[in-house]
C-alpha cells in the first residue's frame, strides 16, 4: 500500500470540499477505487468514473444543505514513520468516544469500515479517520 498515494488523495477530497468543487480529478490506483467504491456506498460522494486515456479518477462530490458538505473531515491516521492498530477493545472505546465519526481498517480479509470490524470481531490497522 503506498501511503504517498493516499495522503495525495485525502488532501485533494479536504481542499476541493472547502473550495465547494463539484468535481475533482485523481490519480488511478487499486487503494483510490476500494476508497472510493466505500465512499460512494457510505454516501460520501455522488460517484465516480474512471477516465481510460488519462489514469485518472473524475469524483464527484456530494454536498447537503443540513451543513456544508457530506463529511467534515478525513484524516490520514496510519502513517509508514507511525502506525497505528486497533484490537477489538481499542475499536470499541473507540467508538464510544468519538460517536460521529467513522475509520476505515486494513484488515486480514481486506479494507473494511469499523462496523464491519466490530461485527466480524477482527482489528488492524486504521487507514482513515472520517469525521461527519
């Protein structure tokens, strides 16, 4: 997994959602379409399609009028100079503390949202912070 690519990423979704873009252009990875495969499940963004003669990704972003945009925040949390795992109890204090928020978890069996962990009782280490 290459973290640069990610962190490449995260920054691109957090800087056009303050701008207020419609949409934004990303780098084609295997991690970037899981990412956003989730993303586009949760709700997150509108969807995306990939552009063939470029390698890149077009996402478009979703915004609602409750608040500003369909997630406040992600933050790159596992990083290559920290780590950082969570076992089951880690996960479950966890989420009682930050209630609003959500990670998303490599896991053995792959990427996975911290419900599915809790549910399947397996840990690993957290990619992604997404704050709502």
């Amino acid at each position: 997994m290459n973290h640069f690519e990610i962190s490449k990423f995260i920054s691109k979704i957090n800087i056009a959602r303050q701008g207020h873009f419609k949409v934004i252009k990303v780098q084609h990875s295997k991690i970037v379409l899981k990412l956003l495969e989730f993303f586009e499940e949760m709700g997150i963004i509108r969807g995306f399609y990939i552009i063939p003669d470029e390698a890149q990704i077009k996402v478009f972003l979703k915004y609602k009028v409750a608040y500003v945009g369909g997630i406040i925040r992600i933050k790159h949390v596992s990083k290559p100079s920290k780590r950082v795992y969570f076992d089951m109890m880690k996960l479950i204090k966890t989420k009682e503390k930050f209630s609003k928020c959500f990670y998303i978890i490599v896991t053995k069996k792959g990427l996975m949202t911290d419900a599915e962990c809790l549910r399947q009782k397996i840990g690993g280490e957290v990619l992604l912070k997404i704050i709502l």
